[in-house]
C-alpha cells in the first residue's frame, strides 16, 4: 500500500516541485486511508467506488479533513490510470462533502501594535523576535518562507525580500521603514551573537547556531501573542492581518494577491468578506440604531 504513495509523491515533486510540507499532508492522508483499506483486505488496485467511499467519508472526521482525504486519493487513483496501473477511477463520483466559507480571525490593528510592543529588545534573542515579528506583519510571508529567507535575499538599501512560494515561485515583496530598521538592529547586533562564529546564510537563526525553524518561528509568535492579550494567533494569522489591514486601507485585490504569492484570486478575495465583516460589526457596535 505505501508503494503507489511513495511514487505518487516523488512524481508529484519532480513533476510540480511540491514542497515538503504538502508532500507531507498528501502522505499523511494517503496512509490514513491505506490503513482503513487494509482492515478491509482492500489495496489501491482493487478497492471500488463505494468502499472507498467509505473508508474516506468517516463520521467521526470534520468535512475538512474528509474533503482534504479525498483530494489525495483523486491524485492518487489519476497517477495510476495515467500509469496504467488501473484502467477506471473510483474517485471519479465522489464529491467532497460541503464546507462552510471559514472566515479567518479579525486581528485589529490594536492587535498589532500590542503584539509588536511586546518584545523587549535590549538582548540578542528579544531583538531577533522584534524582528520577525515586524517582518512577518511587514511582508505577509507565510511561516516557511520566513524561516528559510537566506541574506542574500534581502535589498534593506531599496526595502525589499525576494521570497520562494509555493510551486517554487518567486516574487518580490517590499519592507516597510519600520521592518527595514528593526531587521538592521537585528543584524547588527544580535544575529552574530546568536551565530557566535558559526556560518549560516539564514537570515533569522536560533541558539543553536542554525537556521530558525518553522516550530521555533510558530513559539515566539504564541508567545509574544499570549502576552498582548492576544488569543489563538499563529504566524498564519499575521499573514491573514497583513492582507486584511491593506484591504481596509482600500489596497486593490490583484495587488494583495501578487504580494500573498496565490495564484487564484479567488484565495485572495476572501479577505474582502473579513474587511466586510469588520465593517458590519462597527455599525453594529457604534450606529445608534446598529
């Protein structure tokens, strides 16, 4: 059973240079359904439509997951038909189960400033997260874009990153003045420290002496969120304020999209409905007759 995943994988990132990490979510998920197969003594080549169907759509799992199961399993039974190693598609009928538009978190402005105060930046390690912090919120960045920006990447002088996204794509995102001069602070007097003599190109590196990682990059985040009062913020939620906050300030939505890094702008518009939202929940809050 883990032999079509292990080829559908390597296809997938010779083919259309996935990264790791959704390799890995298509594995996990492949390897959850392959194990409810072979209590059935089913494998790939011989399970049909229904049994699939039923060893994807378990009741104890949230439509996501379900929705995201199937996924895989479409890519899956797609590599062997074209490979030859099945002549039909059991996927072919099988519809992912309904979602509900999941609006991402409201994070103010408030917010922000609060989260970005917080560092104490007299020391290597608190200037290095005041830095992160600011370009996170600065650029959008997703988390692993974050952690694996290399020096080189980086123009202070002109205020921009060159970033690589998802489906090995590169674009260039500028700095604010303000993540411009925290990210020269942090170079100047803390990333060496933390290297003590050690070579890295990383931009942001840990106590370790190597490159921050994406569990470290999500902990400092959580951490300074949690003592601004903030609840349940990931560095994913810092990507969704960037994008948020320049919507309310009326940035158009193709820019917003070429900034994220999404290739749909149907990805990018849904924080034209959080934007909504927030404005709903001021007339609400503040109209006389809200």
């Amino acid at each position: 059973m883990t032999q079509p995943i292990e080829s559908l994988l390597e296809h997938l990132w010779l083919s259309e240079q996935l990264s790791t990490n959704t390799l890995n979510s298509y594995r996990r998920d492949l390897c959850k359904v392959a194990r409810r197969l072979q209590a059935d003594k089913l494998d790939w080549l011989s399970v049909n439509d229904l049994q699939l169907a039923a060893a994807v759509f378990v009741a104890e799992e949230k439509p996501s997951s379900q929705a995201r199961a199937l996924s895989a399993c479409k890519r899956l039974f797609d590599y062997l038909q074209v490979y030859g190693q099945r002549a039909d598609l059991p996927t072919a009928h099988l519809s992912s189960p309904k979602l509900g538009r999941h609006l991402p978190a409201i994070i103010t402005e408030a917010h922000i400033d609060a989260l970005l105060a917080t560092p104490i930046t007299d020391n290597p390690l608190g200037l290095r997260d005041k830095a992160l912090l600011e370009l996170m919120y600065a650029t959008g960045l997703r988390v692993s874009e974050a952690v694996q920006l290399q020096l080189v990447e980086m123009d202070l002088n002109r205020g921009l990153i060159s970033t690589i996204g998802k489906g090995n794509k590169q674009r260039l995102v500028p700095l604010g003045e303000e993540a411009v001069y925290w990210l020269q602070r942090y170079l100047a007097d803390a990333r060496l420290f933390l290297l003590k003599g050690r070579a890295c190109d990383a931009l942001f590196v840990s106590q370790k002496k190597v490159a921050m990682s994406r569990q470290l990059a999500w902990m400092i985040v959580n951490k300074y969120a949690q003592a601004a009062g903030i609840q349940h913020l990931s560095p994913h939620g810092l990507r969704h304020a960037f994008a948020t906050h320049l919507v309310n300030h009326g940035a158009d939505l193709r820019v917003v999209q070429m900034l994220l890094g999404h290739a749909d702008i149907g990805t990018t518009q849904i924080y034209t409905h959080v934007a909504n939202e927030r404005l709903k929940s001021m007339v609400h809050e503040h109209h006389p007759r809200g």
